[in-house]
C-alpha cells in the first residue's frame, strides 16, 4: 500500500514530522517553561498554575525525589485524578530521569497491587482520597516511598484549607488511611527546594511512562514509551489540528477543556502535553460524571479544544445549560477512545456550532495515530487517516495485506508505537509482526482516500467509554465466588457507554442471586469493569475441544436486541 492517504491530508500538514528536534520530553516540556513563562497552564477550582510555577514546583519536587536515592529508570507511580497536582508530577518525575507510571485512582486493592509489582514502582505520588487502596496492599508491592496530596494543596489559603475541609469531614471524600513514613505533598516540594537536582542525559531511546493495558490473558501490561515515542505522537498531533485551529481567527490564550483522565494516554497527549508544547491552558475537570458541575466549570472560559468521549459528548449535548454556552471559540471536538455515535454528532453540531473530529489510537501508540481532518465540517463515520509518521496496514489471518475495500486487522507501524510491554518479550511477540507492525485486534476497511473504518474486534476486548475492559481477567475475578462454577463475559451495546459487560454464570451454588455476584465484581474490579448484566445458565456453549465460544453469546444477545417490540 503506497500511503495513498498523504494526497489527502488537509493543506500544511506534512507527511512526516522531525521527531528529532528534541531530545526527550524534558526537553519539550523545559522549553515551554521558559517561552511561556508567565502565561496559565492549568487551572481547577479558578485557581491557575502558570508554566513558570510548575518549572520551580516540580524541580523541587524532583529534587526531593532524587534525595531519597531513586536514580534514573526507576519507576514512580502516580495514582491521582484531574488535579493541579498531576503535571507538577509527571514533570518532577521525567525531569531526573525517572519512569512514570500512570495509575487510575478508581482501581481497586487487587488491580493496584498488580500494577505496582508489575512495575517495580519504588516510589508513588497518590491523592489522599486514594490512599486507603494503598494501605491495603503496599506490604504486597516494592513501594519505599509515599508522597501524599490533598486537593487543596496548591490551591492557596484559605481555599486550599477550606477545599480539603469539605471533602474530608463533610463530603467524607477522603476514607481514613494509614501510611507509616508518608511524606505530604507540599512538604516534599518544600524539603526539595534547597536541594540540588542532578540532571542526567535523557535520550530518545528511553524510557518515559508505562502506561498499562488490560491483557487478553486477564493480566495488565505496560506498554513501554520511549521519549521519542511520545514526541512523535505529539509533534504529529500538533501537526494535525494546526488546519482547525487557523480556519477561523481565534482569541485569547489556547484553552482545553480536559475533562478526560490525565492518567489515561487520550488526555495525557492530547490535553496535558499537547497544550504545554503549544503554550496552552488545560481547564481541569476532575469529575466529568458530575455534568452539572462541569457545564458550570466550562461556562468560565472560552475554550478552543475540546477532547471528549462518545458518553461525554452525549450527555453534554443533551444538558439545556450546556447549549446556552458560548461556543464563539470552539475549533476543535476531538473524538476518541471509542466509537462517536452518528447521532451524538449530529446533536452536538447542531449546538455547538463544531463537528467531533474522530480519531483512534491505543496505550500501545502513545494516543491517537489516525484522525479525521480538524478542517471537516460533518461527520465521517470513519476513524480518518493516518497521521505523519504513521504506517498502516490491513492484514488478513495469514499476515497478508488486503484489497482496499476489504476488512482486515489494523496494523501500526512507526515511531509512535510502544517499543513493547515491560518486561514482557512472550506478549510483545504476540502482537508485533516480524517487519514490525503492531497489530491492534481491530478490524478495520481503508477506501482509496485512505480513510478507515472499523467495522469489528479481533479480540474480545470490551470497550465501555473509552476504556478497555478484557473479559478474562472479569472471569478471573468471577471464578474466586464460591457460588460460580463457570462464566463467561461478552461486550454488548449500550446507549450509554457504547458498549456494556455482560456475565453469563452458571451456579455452583443455586442460592447465588445477581446482586451477591455483582457486589462481588464490584469489590476486586474498577467500577467500569463490573458487569452491567449477568444472565444464569445452566451451560455455556463450547467448542469441540471445550472452549466457551464468547461470541455465540454476544450473538445471541444482538439477535434479542434487534427484535422489534412485541
């Protein structure tokens, strides 16, 4: 396939992007410390961190970290939700030549423990309403060191004091927790300040995050991204909204509304690098469930970028607040994580003003490597086309490329791609071609333009706003009940989340009702996880060498689906 796409890309945007201009991410991020010294990067609560604090917050930061004898490519967890906390974080840990490793805040004790052996993490900086997790099972993990944050931390005073009042003793946001040796937030940066911060060479070809992926065995891995990995992604991803930015004149200093998680890789591009590289200012949602709460945050500003889910983007555009605001601004509603339905953007066009730009990308290619113009007027229905740097290939069964027009697995090759899961060389051969492709397990069609569609999953991957849910590791779980004597998990549609979980069980115990089941999931599995549905059986179709055929389930669940209403 001769990148048939690239006569296609919008008027600018080249085929590919000199990743080599920076070093590493330090050295992209350093830059716009300097350059943007005293305009905003991130505001929560009204309260606005400019580039130039977070430069000195999170040397000192690093400085401390360093004095407690982590030397470069050790691991330093960082478990927290949209808080100004995060980048003073991520920045304290890339800047001595550390690891970071992203971690939900909603995982359960079983699911952080994993990830945290998995790690080696030594080191971790996680939000107080948090820590309760981390008492459970931090004797299980490798972890020497706790840095703990209040929300009011970097809030200033009163604010800050009155924030964390609140949550603590009158929302009881913050479980009582227990942390022999943990170090507050704020008094680290302050031990840091007087300390000196080594800076070590930071190359390309190492190791910036492990940002981890649910596994088809059940078992979470950490797709390994180099410096250069994600200043590929990110050069690309700059290259790509330029011609939505510049179509129409724009105000003020470039505002995002991040509403997504930090810690999850869509946001962590395309919101909190993304906007550090162009000088932006990132609007930090902590909770976007609360769209009351977010559509009141949001009325503030008058915002230019957009990035958001299917759910997110319905539930905004059917909120009689949300149309009322201005949208004057608006240029780009990036759509991602999964399917954009045609009717939420069709609604959400019809309010704003903007159409969802849809775009695909996985942890293992450090965000987004496909996207539809940022120049389009409507919506495509398609994924868009690869972007600069990005090779794409369909391949049937056998390795093979397909015909333009036919359906084949999308593989990805380029430098955007992950060099691998962490320390797992048996996983990563699973999923890379011998020529070095990675194949995603989506099954897409590419037109002559290049544009992309997906039209199925290779795998039995689930995916619920967003995020990857695998049924293994939910089956795992189910099978620790004494009452189940076998399960399996299947992907439905759902007009909510996109798609849902749903647990087919048969008992070992006839006493065993849903609730129990589902109070049991939702104790070892993040909430996202648990199963929407569980339906009884008395046996699960196999096939002739005993396998339980997932997909003749889901079949039959679509089958009642499409029945019309008697």
């Amino acid at each position: 396939m001769q990148r048939s796409w690239l006569a296609h890309y919008p008027a600018g945007v080249p085929a590919e992007v000199d990743i080599g201009q920076y070093p590493s991410v330090v050295a992209l991020i350093e830059e716009s410390f300097q350059k943007y010294r005293n305009d905003k990067a991130y505001i929560l609560m009204d309260k606005a961190l400019t580039y130039g604090e977070i430069d000195r917050l999170s040397r000192d930061l690093a400085a401390y970290l360093q004095g407690l004898g982590l030397k470069k490519g050790d691991r330093v967890a960082i478990m927290m939700p949209n808080v100004l906390q995060y980048p003073v974080a991520v920045a304290a840990v890339m800047r001595p030549g550390f690891i970071v490793v992203n971690v939900n805040p909603l995982y359960t004790p079983r699911e952080l423990e994993h990830q945290l052996k998995d790690s080696g993490a030594q080191a971790i900086i996680i939000l107080e309403n948090f820590a309760t997790t981390l008492e459970q099972v931090i004797r299980q993990t490798p972890l020497k060191h706790v840095v703990v944050a209040s929300i009011g931390d970097l809030l200033g005073f009163p604010k800050g004091a009155m924030v964390n009042l609140v949550l603590r003793r009158v929302r009881k946001a913050v479980p009582a927790w227990s942390l022999p040796g943990a170090v507050k937030f704020n008094a680290a940066v302050a031990a840091g300040r007087h300390k000196p911060l080594d800076r070590p060479e930071i190359g390309p070809d190492d190791v910036a995050v492990l940002q981890y992926t649910g596994g088809t065995t059940g078992v979470s891995k950490g797709a390994t991204l180099l410096h250069r990995t994600i200043i590929s992604n990110l050069l690309a991803s700059e290259a790509w909204m330029r011609p939505g930015m510049t179509r129409k004149p724009t105000e003020g200093q470039l505002t995002f509304i991040c509403a997504l998680p930090l810690y999850h890789v869509f946001a962590f591009i395309t919101c909190g690098l993304l906007a550090m590289r162009t000088g932006g200012v990132n609007v930090l949602i902590p909770n976007p469930r609360d769209i009351p709460g977010t559509v009141k945050e949001i009325a503030k500003y008058k915002f230019h970028i957009m990035p958001g889910v299917n759910t997110l983007f319905n539930a905004l555009a059917n909120n009689a607040e949300f149309a009322k605001l201005d949208f004057s601004q608006l240029r780009i509603a990036n759509g991602g994580g999964t399917a954009v339905q045609e009717a939420v953007a069709r609604k959400w066009l019809a309010v704003t003003g903007c159409p969802i730009v849809e775009g695909y990308g996985l942890s293992e290619t450090s965000s987004g490597i496909a996207c539809n113009p940022t120049d389009n007027d409507a919506y495509t229905g398609t994924i868009g086309l690869p972007l600069p740097n990005v090779d794409i290939r369909l391949l049937d069964d056998d390795g093979n490329d397909v015909p333009l027009g036919q359906p084949g697995e999308i593989a990805i090759k380029g430098p955007q791609v992950m060099s691998g899961y962490w320390q797992r060389p048996d996983e990563t051969e699973k999923v890379m071609t011998p020529d070095g492709y990675f194949k995603s397990g989506d099954v897409g069609i590419m037109d002559a333009r290049g544009f992309v569609k997906i039209v199925d999953r290779k795998k039995d991957m689930i995916l619920v706003s967003g995020f990857n849910v695998y049924p293994t590791e939910i089956e795992d779980v189910a099978m620790n009940h004494p009452g189940v004597a076998e399960c399996a998990v299947v992907g439905v549609p759902d007009k909510n989340s996109g798609e849902a979980v749903m647990m087919f069980v048969v008992k070992k115990d006839p006493t065993l009702t849903k609730e129990a089941l589902a109070d049991f999931c939702l104790k070892n599995l993040t909430g996202y996880k648990k199963p929407k549905y569980i339906e009884f059986r008395t046996d699960l179709p196999r096939t002739n060498v005993g396998k339980v055929l997932r997909r003749e389930l889901r079949d039959e669940v679509l089958k009642t689906m499409d029945k019309p209403a008697a």
